[in-house]
C-alpha cells in the first residue's frame, strides 16, 4: 500500500501532527524515544536540570493571550515487556520505578496546571507504556493530583456520557480515557479510575486469535478481552474502545474478518483499526528483514482496510478519521482534538504537547516533546517543567501543511474557507494551486467538494479512504515546503 494508508498503532493517532504517535513529523522524533531507550537511555544520562524545558514552550507562547489549554496528555512508559513492533517510548517494568515516575509527574501536572487555569479541563487521555499496570495505590495518587489542581467538573459531568439504547443523544463535551491492556486491567482499578472521573478505557485487544497475538508479542489470551470490558462496565466506565491491529504476518483476510465481528460482538462502541506497520530499528523490523516473517501483501491488506469500512458501517460504527469508527456521539474527543489542531498540555516522558501563539490556532503553535530519557525525566527541570528533547516554535506553512495533511483523514473533510484564507495570508500563491490540485483530485474520484453549514469541504470519496494520505501529500505539495 505505499501511497495508501499509512498510520502508526495505538496511543495517539498516527500519521498527523502533535501527537504522541510514532512516525508522526515534527517533536515525535526527540532524542529517548526510540525503540530500546531503557529507563536511563537517549538524553536520560544527562542531567535534566541542563535541558530546556517545557517551560520555554508554555511561558514564552503569551500565556495571557491564548486561551486556557482545554486538553492534556500524559505518557506512562511501563510495559510488562517490550513488544516487537513498538517504538514507542516504554520499557520493562520494574516496580520499583513507579512511585518515583508519579511523584515527579505531579510535580509536572502541578507545574502545567496553571495553564488550564480559568477553564475546566474538556479531556484527558493516559496512554503510554501501560498505563494499567501502574499499581493501584499509586493510581489515587495521580487522579487526587489532577483533581487537586485541575477543574475537573465537565468531565465528571460528561463521565457517564447521555446515553440511550447505546447512542449519545448529544456530543461528549468531555472525556477522560485510560489505555488499558485486558491482562493488567482490574476490577479494583476500573473502580479507582471511576471515582477518579475516568469514563472512557481504550482496550488493547489487537487480536483475538492466539497465534497472531504471539506474532505481536502479547501477552494476554483472547478471553481476557471480554472479561477486563465487562469489569470496566461493572465499574461504571461508560465508553469502551477497542484497538485491533490488522496484516499481521500470516493474517488472512477471513482471520481478520473474525476479529472485527469478535469485536463487535463484545458491544463496543468505538473501534480503531491500525494496519501493522514496520518502524524502524523495532525487533519486528529486523525480523521481517531476515525473512523470519513476511509482510502481508498488499492487495490483501487493502482488502482487509474495505471490509472493516463495510463491517462496521453496517453495524452503526461509522468511519470518522481513517483508522477510527464509533457510533455516532462515541468518537474520541481527545484524539479530535490533536486532528483538529486544538491545544494540549502533556505530561510524562517523551510526551509532546501544543499550544497555540495567540488567540486562536491560526499560525500554528509551540510543539514541544518531554525528553523520553527516565533518569532526565526524573531529574525536572526548573519550576515542576520537564526538560524537553524538541521544541518547535510556531510556523504558519507548518500549520497549513498540518491542516491539508489531517483533513483528508477525518470524515469533517478540509474546511476550504479556512485553509484557503490562511492560504492567501501566509504564502498568497498556493492558494491557486490548492485549488487546482484539489479539482484534480475531484477528477480522479479521490475527492468531493461537500458544503456542510454554509462551508465548503473537501472530502475523501468512500473509495478514496485506502488513499487518504495520497491525497493528503498531494495537497501538502501545493502548499510546498
Ligand atoms: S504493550 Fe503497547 S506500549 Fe508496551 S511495548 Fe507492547 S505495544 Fe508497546
């Protein structure tokens, strides 16, 4: 599939700007965030007191100017063991890491907390790493500091959604998501989570046949699944998604099949759907270099991204960004929030953040990446800030390239007004050949002009999804570096 979809598995969305996704452009390549940095790798061998350090990003963006930061991430990087195919920032638990990492992560959420000030937070997502396998006890202590310091009233007001007969009668304003893999996920936890205003888990299912589980290096058996769901249910946590990973090496395309309707039949109202991708440097890259494994062929991995759309359109889950379908009214609105270019404060190592210069998100914003180092991490920097491995200052083609990259991955489409205006202001000549580039992809069936409100969108075609990045790069190519 090289110009189809190409995303990143888990945590934050792949393939866009400002999350915490692996492959993403921009501070998602920071020094310690790569596969292999241990708890003392990349920059934690250096003191992190002589790094910059979130600080610059949030301090130096006018905070009197923007708004209240809305949204706010935090990355826990323990894994009961290293996954082949993950590069994200995590490593081997110990235990005996874990109650340093939350005390200086309240240390951080303190320090961050004053740039919510004035508003209540509107979503929170822990993701990582392994977030359910921080022990209980220290859980309490997390979720007591985000309520100490953070107004968590809409979220607490949104926790057990509006729900009739499984549909949201209105959109979530808030919500509070914890990933969670089924074999560290407890009832005791769940409980915890719930009173702490958690009404969202995001499951890591993957696979629920065994041999593609072992393939993936999981250590859960498929069972597990429904049993961690229905504790989450009992516990009172409203919204269940589950993650599934597709063209595992030796999956067939009727194996995969089994796996979206096992999903389904578990009740769930949100699926993501990530196809396995080879990141660098990661033990399932060497592999498949080495001919122990073999890629999934193309054609059958395109076959595999149709059928999950079909699937699960008839089964009420509509495809909102390329990888992501819920019930209408269960979509993830953190995860919108990173598409949609909003602002988030992030928390934990090798976490990235943004926020805006001004008032609004036109001319792009700060984007900052904690070091991924835990030894840096756990040394902070000045004033509860982490030290940070990259910052980027804001940069109005940047955020108009991130504006043409994300729209064609989300169902809302481009807003044509908007980025065309920004167009005009920030480089007056590529507004022209947006356009052209824009009815060409009409011509080639990729695109449709859409007006929804009053305002033009440029929307994928439902056969064009397979080739949403396509499309994405061919606008990017407009705007030009
Ligand atoms: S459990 Fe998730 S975060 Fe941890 S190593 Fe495996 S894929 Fe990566």
């Amino acid at each position: 599939m090289s110009e189809s979809v190409h995303i990143s598995i888990k945590g934050q969305p792949g393939g866009q700007p400002g999350g915490q996704p692996r492959g993403q452009p921009g501070p998602g390549s920071g020094p310690g965030s790569g596969p292999g940095s241990g708890p003392g790798g990349g920059l934690g061998s250096l003191p992190g007191s002589h790094l910059a350090t979130a600080g610059v990003a949030l301090e130096g963006a006018g905070r009197g100017e923007r708004p209240a930061v809305r949204s706010l991430y935090i990355h826990t990087p323990f894994c009961a063991h290293k996954c082949d195919y993950c590069d994200f920032y995590s490593f081997v638990d110990t235990q005996d890491l874990q109650a340093a990492f939350v005390r200086r992560l309240c240390a951080e959420l303190e320090a961050l907390a004053k740039h919510s000030a004035g508003a209540p937070l509107r979503t929170i997502f822990v993701g990582g790493g392994t977030p359910s396998l921080l022990r209980v006890e220290l859980w309490r202590d997390v979720l007591a500091c985000l309520s100490d310091h953070y107004d968590l009233g809409l979220i607490r007001k949104w926790q057990g959604g509006d729900e009739q007969e499984g549909v949201l009668r209105s959109w979530p304003e808030a919500e509070f998501t914890v990933e969670c893999n089924p074999e560290s996920a407890s009832a005791e936890l769940f409980d915890v989570l719930h009173g702490g205003g958690v009404g969202r888990v995001s499951m890591g299912a993957q696979s629920f046949l065994p041999k593609h589980l072992s393939t993936l290096q999981r250590l859960h058996r498929p069972e597990r699944v429904a049993v961690a769901l229905e504790a989450a249910r009992a516990a009172g946590i409203a919204r269940r998604s589950l993650d599934l990973i597709y063209a595992v090496p030796g999956q067939t395309l009727e194996e995969w099949a089994v796996d979206v309707s096992t999903a389904l039949s578990l009740g769930t109202t949100h699926l993501s759907c990530y196809n396995l991708t080879y990141e660098p440097s990661t033990g399932m890259t060497n592999r498949l270099k080495r001919g122990e494994v073999t890629a999934v062929d193309e054609e059958v991995e395109s076959l595999m991204f149709e059928h999950t759309g079909l699937v699960l359109e008839r089964a009420g889950l509509k495809r909102y960004e390329v990888s992501n379908y819920a019930v209408p009214g269960h979509e993830s609105r953190h995860n919108l929030a990173y598409w949609l270019g909003e602002q988030w404060l992030a928390a934990g190592p090798s976490a990235s953040g943004h926020v805006w210069a001004g008032a609004s998100a036109h001319g792009g914003g700060h984007r900052f990446k904690n070091v991924g180092g835990m030894s840096a991490y756990l040394a902070g920097g000045a004033d509860g800030y982490s030290p940070i491995g990259d910052h980027e200052p804001p940069d109005p083609v940047r955020a108009l390239r991130e504006r043409v990259m994300t729209g064609p991955r989300l169902a809302v489409g481009v807003d044509v007004e908007g980025v065309l205006a920004d167009a005009v202001l920030v480089r007056p000549a590529c507004a022209a050949r947006l356009e052209a580039a824009a009815l060409e992809l009409v011509g080639d069936g990729l695109l449709v002009e859409a007006v929804d409100g009053g305002r033009r969108r440029w929307r994928v075609t439902p056969g064009g999804w397979l080739m949403a990045d396509f499309v994405a790069k061919r606008l990017m190519k407009a705007v030009g570096e």
